[in-house]
C-alpha cells in the first residue's frame, strides 16, 4: 500500500516543470528552444517551482498554478486545483526528504501566440526507501498562462511513467 501511495506521489510530482539547461534543435528556420528573454523567463519561473517543492512549501508551490490548472498524468488521470493541493500535502508529510533535480540539457521553451509558453523537459525526485536513494526520472509538459506581467501554470502532461 505504502509502494502505491509513493509511486502516485512520485509521479503526481514529476509533472512539475525543472530547471536546467536545454538543448536546441538544429534547424535553419526554428526559434531556438534554450535561450533567448522567454526562455529565461519561464526558467526563473521554473527555479520558483524548484524552490518550493524542495522547501516542501504547499502556499507557495500552488500560488504558481492558475485555479483552473488541469494536470494530466498518464497513469493517473486529471486533478484540478484542489486535488493537486491535496496530493502534494500528502506526499510532503509522508516523504519528508523527496527531493527534485533537473535532467541537464532537457528543458526547452517555446512561445505560445496571445497566451504564454511551452515548456518541457524531464526531472528525477529521489528519496531515501530502506536506506537507499530510490529515484524515478519523468518527462514533463507544462502550459504556462501570462497575465499582464504574472506568470502561471495553467495545464500539466505528466507522462512516460
């Protein structure tokens, strides 16, 4: 039951976006996906995310999705606000020492017309089980809102688990 419960919360967790560098795809005529004002802009964003899911800071973590976030999961399904908030309270009491890291060179941001941004990459969370890091490494997609100068997440695609 512990296992099942865990493996929920790992993967519920490996929807949030990470902070890293990316790498571009070559390409004459794409935008570069790892640099540029957007790219740095969403990363910040990210590094918020980063902190707060270390620090295990619920208020601060769901101040970063919009109230009307839709989180995807592939094996889990799709959470609303309140869900989410309720499963990362359950995941940082019952796993106090998990822990999210960047994959290096995943991350890539791409505009999103009239509406924000695109962001994807993969992270690992890692805790300690009988002693041992025990990891899972996932692959995330997030839809980031801007709201005059603020910016939110609005949807997640959690997948590959």
């Amino acid at each position: 039951m512990k296992m099942e419960f865990l493996s929920t919360m790992l993967v519920l967790a490996a929807a949030l976006p990470a902070f890293g560098q990316a790498t571009a795809e070559p390409g004459p005529k794409k935008k570069s996906a790892s640099s540029g004002e957007l790219f740095e802009t969403i990363a910040r964003m990210d590094q918020q995310i980063f902190t707060a899911f270390n620090a295990h800071d619920l208020d601060r973590l769901m101040s970063i999705f919009t109230e009307d976030v839709e989180f995807f999961q592939d094996n889990d399904g799709l959470k609303n606000h309140a869900q989410i908030r309720e499963d990362f309270g359950k995941l940082f009491a019952s796993v106090p020492d998990i822990r999210r890291d960047i994959i290096a060179g995943t991350l890539q941001v791409h505009p999103i017309k009239d509406y924000g941004a695109i962001e994807t990459g993969e992270h690992r969370f890692c805790h300690k089980e009988n002693g041992k890091d025990d990891c899972g490494t996932f692959k995330f997609l997030t839809i980031w809102r801007k709201s005059g100068e603020s910016w939110k997440i609005s949807r997640v695609v959690s997948y590959g688990h």
